[in-house]
C-alpha cells in the first residue's frame, strides 16, 4: 500500500510578509500535488494575523497554532508537545531563519526524518 508524502510548513508568526506569502502561494499548491500539508505556526504573545491561516483553511490545508512564550522550559515543552501532536510527517520545512534551531532537535524527537531549514529566498 502506498503512502501519500507529508510536509509540515513551521513559520515563526503568520504575520502579513514575505515568507508568510510565500507559505501562502507554495502550500496549495505542493497540496494539489497531493502531499499532505501542515503548516504550524509559533507564536509569542502577539498573535499573527488570522487571515493569511483562513487563507490556508480554505485551501484545504491543516493548520495549528502554538503558542511560544514564557520561560525556556515553558516553551521547550511546548515546541517538543507541538511536534509530538502532529504525528508522522515525512518532511519538516522551517522558515523561520536563526529561530529555527531550537525546533530541529524536538522536530527529530517527534520522528520527522528530513528537516530542512529555509533562511532565505533571493
């Protein structure tokens, strides 16, 4: 029996921006190709905007919201619970630049086998 492809999509706020667009256009896309798409985002206190996840939803893309602040146990635990909670995902995309270092090693706990960070699109 054949498994489809998942791909979890995390990005630090889903704030209006160039990143967030980019999820925003490359998600429904890779998602009408078939693979599974998860996009996560980590939030600190300031919620990102809602509208860019409704955008998403509509796409048929599952989203989840995580929020990240408090002490460093605090969001440890939150980051490695986050993770945990998605279940089997083949692929983990970061793009959150340098902030994404803390969520590799807890991407890798959760049995996410290729991570991938994404710094920078020229």
């Amino acid at each position: 029996m054949k498994r489809n492809l998942s791909v979890l999509f995390e990005i630090g706020q889903m704030n209006v921006g160039g990143p967030q667009s980019w999820l925003c256009d490359i998600a429904p896309a890779l998602r009408r190709r078939g693979p599974k798409v998860i996009v996560m985002s980590f939030e600190g206190r300031e919620p990102g905007a809602l509208v860019l996840l409704q955008r998403l939803e509509a796409e048929g893309i599952e989203t989840r919201r995580v929020a990240v602040w408090g002490g460093r146990r605090r969001r440890r635990r939150a980051i490695h619970a986050a993770f945990k909670t998605v279940g089997r995902c083949d692929i983990a995309h970061f793009l959150s630049d340098a902030y994404s270092g803390p969520y590799l090693p807890s991407a890798r706990r959760g049995g996410i086998p290729v991570r991938i960070i994404h710094a920078r699109t020229p």
